[in-house]
C-alpha cells in the first residue's frame, strides 16, 4: 500500500512541478512614498518609500531624486534636524529608528536606535535634543535624547498613535490616536487626541466627536494655540442605506485649542453633494493663512483659509449658512464654502505633506510620484519616482481598497474607511444583510478569503460573495468582475502583524500558562485549526432574547480588533472570558482565578496564524498524506471564485488566492507530519 502511494505521490508531483514552471512572479516592487519631510532651507524632500524599503532625497528646485539609500526595514516616518539629521522610523515587532548624516557624501545609517512595536511618525523638538515617537502598536510615545541614542521615557496613550506634531516651544506633543478604545454599544465613541507635555510627561486625553475614527493626520498652527486632525465621521447611528450628504461617513477636521485643551468645534471637509474621502495628511504655512489637506481616497488636496474658518466659528450663525449655533458645524456639509479650493491631484492615494513657502509637497503612494502644488496660484506639477511599474493584481486590488474616486458613489468613503489597513473601524454598523436595526461591530477582513462564511451571522456565504456585495449595497458601486477579484487577491495577500503581548517573538509566562487553559476552558472546541475557527455559527448567550447564533471569528491577529462580540460591547478580551460570558458558554470561565483568567486571556491576545497544526491537512484527519495531495491536484492552478478553488489550499505565505507551485512548496515541506 506504501508503494501505491508513492508511486501516485511521484506521478502527480511531476506534474506539479512542470505546472509550476508557469507560474509567473510578483511584478517588481513598487516605492510606495508613505511620509515626507524638508529641511530647513526648503531645498530636499525626503521621501520615506515604504515597499521599497528606502529613502530618497528629492531636490525641490530640479525636481529630480538626488540620492537613494536601501533600508533593512520598510520605513514609516522620517523628520530633517536643522543640522541636516535624518531620524528615519522603521519596522513592524521590533521598530526601529535609522539615523543618517546627509551632510556627509556617501549616504550611510549612522545609528540605529531600538523603539517599540510600529514606530511612526517622529518629531522634533526646536532644539534638535528630543526625538518623540509613536509606538503604533504598543500605544505609546517614546522621548529619544538625540545625543544618546537613549530612550528617556516610554509614555502610554490611548489606541494606535498614528500621527504626532510638537507646537513651537516643544512644550506640548499632540498625539493622534487613529481607533476608538473601549465599548461601541454606549452610544457614545470616538477616537481620542493626546495632549502630552514635554515636561513630565502629563498627557490630557480628549475624545473627539461621536463615530469619530480612522484618525491620520495632525498639524499645529504657527502660533502654538491650534491643533488641527484630519479623520473620518461614522454615521453609524443610522442605516446603510443611502450615501447622499455624508448620510453614512463624512470626512471631517477637528480643532483643538491647545491653551484649554478643548475642541473648538468639528469642520466638515466634504461638499453638499461630494465626500472629500480619507483626509490624511494636513500642513499648516508658516504664516499660518492656509491650511492643506490631502483626501487619500478621492486623490484631491483642499487648500483652506485657516484664519477665515476661525473667524466664520467665532460669528456664528454665518450669512447664507446652515449653521445656527456651534453644535450644527459638525453636520454642516456647507461650512467650508468660499473657504477652500478642492484641487484634483495627477496621483493617486496623497498621503503626506510637506509645505515651504508657498508650495505644498505631497506623496502619492499608489502612482510613485509626488505632486507639487503652488499654494496661491493652484498650479500642479507632478515628478515620477523612478520607473514607473504596472500595477499586478495584488497591488490593483489595493489601490480599489483604498479608492473612493471610482469606487464610490460621490467620493464618499472607500473600503478602508470602514476597514483600516483591512481591519476594523472599532464601530457597530446596521447593515441590511440581516435586516436592519441590528447594528454589528465592523470585522476585520483579514483571512476573511480562508475562513468562510462571511459576515458575523455568518449571512454572506464566503468572503468572494461580501466583497461584491460591500460594493454594491455599502458603496453603491457597480464594480466588473475583474476589478472584485483584484480585492480579493490584495485581501488574500494580507498577512497578519505579530502581537504586541509576545515577548521576543514567542508566549510570555502568562500566556504559556494561558495555552493549557485555552483547551481545559473548552476554547479550542470552536477555535482551532490554522485560524482559530471551526467555521460554524453558535449560540453564545450574547443575542438579542437568546437563540440567535454568531459565526465563530478566527482568533489570528485579535489583540488588533476590539472591541468584541457582535455588538461591541466587550471592550477587552477579559470581559468576553467573564463579563459577557454567560453560563459559560464562551468558555468554561466561572471556575477559573483571577490570575487565570489574565493568563487565558493574554494567550487569546498573542494568537497569530497556527503553527501547530499540520499545514497541508486539507482533508483534517492530523496528518498530511496521499488523499491531501488528490486534494491539492483538484484544485490546481485555480483562483478565487474559480469553479475548482478550494481555499484550504491556499497555503502560501503569503497567502496569494491561487493554487500554484508556491502551496506545493509549502505543502511538500510537510509531507507526512506529524
């Protein structure tokens, strides 16, 4: 019977094999300019290239690159010391800061300097002595002293520091938090603005307007008394069922006074009858007249007269406008009007911005480029990055994702307004999937394409059938075929980031602890296999009157994805082991320690993609062997929505939503395991 099977497991091999041969690579790589910065005399812009892995020194004057150095990690954030001083934010788990001297001929990395867990964003302070830091994933802020090299102090905000700006003095730091923390079913959530001072480190934290989220940008005023956010508006206290005047998402500038620590009031960024989707980054003139905007999802930068929206704010009602009293500003689609020129951009997906002079620099992540626009007389000029490769299917589907120009009816909101980096916007939507006035916690999409069904009622039968559907009833969209499918290879090729809670990589004491308990709690009866899921709808106790059943969500990547259960209303993993885990039927929790329960918990939260189990067992029965394989044959070289896709097989890292010789590879390397 061995020999039978290895003569089969010969035969079809050798067929693989040759298929494989076919199999074409990845287009070459792409550069991806994620953040920019000048120095002081306004002659370089550097360029922080995030899938290329380096940085580019860009001169304004020829508007040509000058020099390029590779980087060992994809970089972040980068900011120009008055000494001509790069400090370059790098890396994922383990971050780091890169320091270069571009003063010197060859470029090289000086120093490197160990941060925290995604470090964004560096800043600062007007004498050049302290670097600040945004640790994205360990929720903090890092004070670096410039001459040591040292960290002085790691400082907690709130959740997912994205973006930080340093007022004049460098007396305060203000600290974007891209995410709500906590419940979403009390009414009330929005993200929060962290107000630190330099000097010991006080840090006042200020919640924004309700539904306040996907958070990305923050720029102060000239004279130190203004900050400015950029984020978006979740409507979600009411149906999905139209998009017209922001009725879903509207797109919106908060501004705080920083001398009270109190938001002045919320500035809508759309028009009356067309959104300005996912303002990112935003850049104060150094004579503080403009502000600038730049809209990633509808490719547009908005130059606003900052001194005319403050003085329009402080006389309110205004003449011909909607706004009576301050609290109708923040629902004023109008407010802008006559306040601000909308310019369309030759690229696409504006990022960052830098402005010198009268002149705004903006990087555009998904054409490579960055356009160059004259702040006074709105001409716009446009330099490639190099050559300029064609987007492949993956890429395509990233830049439909994070799109709202084509992609949405009236620009209002693209896939990632909803779904941040493909997670979730920490927000409970009423859908119409399952009929309305049941609002669920937005998921994550990640590994949606390998955890069939769909949806957290489990309504939509795979993560294919919710892509076509999110298009046409979310974003009234009539997308081709092609172009959903490109989303579900981008979707599919995302790979989760390691867990914040791991201790150089691995379990801390708590959570090996937590491991054994995870099975004697009876966990790993729904959550086991590669993702942590059995792919099945039960009845926890958390429905509306009882007898209404969720689909079991995969456990990879979680720590990321509160708050939990399908309203929201566990905001930590704890609560959903004992507050909302009636009669023990979330896991048999009521017996447990205190002490035991943080242990189980802090497992549950180090949880990324099994590698405990056998990669290649497509049939389940604990070992990979010959009736895999005819499995894995069935599906060859098939994709996605495809009449012979099997998604277990799809077991590539990355993930890539076709069945090629990358999952033989995979699957071959574990032939016979256990």
């Amino acid at each position: 019977m061995d020999t039978i099977h290895n003569k089969r497991l010969y035969v079809i091999s050798v067929l693989i094999l040759v298929l494989a041969l076919t199999v074409n690579a990845r287009a070459s790589d792409y550069y991806s300019p994620a953040a920019v910065a000048l120095d002081n005399a306004g002659q370089y812009l550097y360029i922080a290239e995030h899938t290329a892995n380096q940085i580019e020194e860009f001169n304004t004057s020829t508007e040509t690159v000058t020099r390029t150095l590779s980087l060992d990690k994809a970089p972040t954030g980068v900011v120009c010391s008055s000494s001509g001083k790069l400090y370059i934010t790098a890396g994922d788990y383990n971050g780091k800061v890169y320091v270069i001297d571009t003063t010197e001929t060859e470029w090289a990395v000086n120093d490197t300097i160990d941060v925290g867990h995604t470090p964004m964003s560096p800043v600062l302070s007007s004498d050049g002595l302290h670097l600040y830091i945004c640790n994205r994933f360990d929720g903090t802020v890092m004070d670096i002293g410039t001459a040591s090299g040292t960290v002085l102090s790691t400082i907690d905000v709130v959740r997912e520091p994205v973006a930080a700006a340093i007022t004049p003095t460098s007396d305060k730091l203000v600290v974007v938090n891209q995410l709500p923390d906590g419940a979403a079913n009390t009414g009330t959530t929005g993200c929060d603005v962290s107000v630190m001072n330099t000097s010991g480190y006080a840090v006042t934290n200020i919640e924004l307007y309700n539904g306040s989220t996907g958070a990305k940008g923050v720029c102060i005023s000239p004279d130190g008394n203004y900050a400015y956010i950029t984020h978006i508006i979740g409507r979600y206290q009411v149906p999905t069922s139209q998009l017209e005047r922001g009725w879903i998402m509207t797109n919106a500038m908060s501004i705080i006074n920083l001398n009270t620590s109190q938001i002045v009031n919320t500035v809508l960024l759309d028009d009356v009858e067309m959104g300005a989707a996912n303002p990112w980054g935003i850049a104060c003139t150094s004579d503080g007249s403009k502000l600038v905007v730049a809209h990633s999802g509808s490719h547009e930068l908005s130059i606003i007269d900052r001194n005319g929206v403050h003085n329009r704010l402080s006389n309110l009602p205004y003449t011909g406008g909607f706004s009576q009293t301050s609290t109708d500003v923040r629902n004023d689609l109008g407010f802008l009007s006559g306040l601000r020129n909308r310019i369309q951009l030759p690229g696409k997906g504006p990022r960052a911005v830098a402005v010198y002079g009268n002149k705004a620099y903006v990087a555009e992540y998904f054409s490579d480029s960055i356009s160059i626009i004259n702040i006074d007389t709105k001409a716009v000029e446009q330099a490639l990055l190099g050559s300029q490769n064609p987007m492949d299917q993956v890429r395509l589907g990233e830049f439909y994702f994070y799109d709202a120009q084509q992609g949405t009816f009236q620009k209002w909101l693209s896939c990632n307004s909803c779904h941040p980096d493909v997670r979730a916007d920490a927000l409970n939507w009423d859908l119409a999937n399952d009929g309305y006035g049941s609002p669920r916690n937005a998921k994550s999409l990640l590994k949606s394409h390998y955890t069939p069904p769909a949806m957290i009622t489990g309504i939509r039968p795979d993560a294919e059938t919710a892509v076509r559907a999110g298009f046409k009833f979310i974003q009234f969209a009539i997308r081709t075929e092609d172009d959903a499918g490109a989303v579900d290879a981008f979707l599919g090729s995302v790979e989760p980031v390691e867990s914040p809670y791991l201790v150089n990589g691995e379990l801390s004491e708590a959570a090996e602890r937590g491991k054994d308990l995870f099975d004697s709690a009876y966990c790993s009866v729904c959550h086991y296999g590669r993702y942590y899921t059995d792919q099945s709808s039960h009845d926890v106790g958390t429905g509306r009157g009882g007898g209404e059943s969720f689909d079991t969500p995969t456990l990879t990547e979680v720590w990321r994805t509160g708050p939990y259960l399908q309203d929201g209303r566990a905001a930590t993993m704890l609560e959903v082991l004992t507050t909302y885990n009636p009669g023990d039927r979330h896991g048999v929790t009521s017996d447990l320690t205190e002490q035991q329960r943080n242990d189980l918990a802090e497992y549950v939260l180090s949880l990324g993609v099994s590698q405990e189990t056998c990669i290649g067992d497509f049939d389940g029965n604990g070992g990979v062997g010959p009736e895999d394989l005819e499995i894995l044959a069935a599906a060859w070289l098939s994709f996605s929505g495809g009449s012979n896709w099997n998604h277990v097989c799809d077991i590539s890292d990355p993930n890539d939503l076709v069945i090629n010789g990358k999952d033989f590879a995979v699957f071959s390397g574990n032939w016979l395991c256990p």
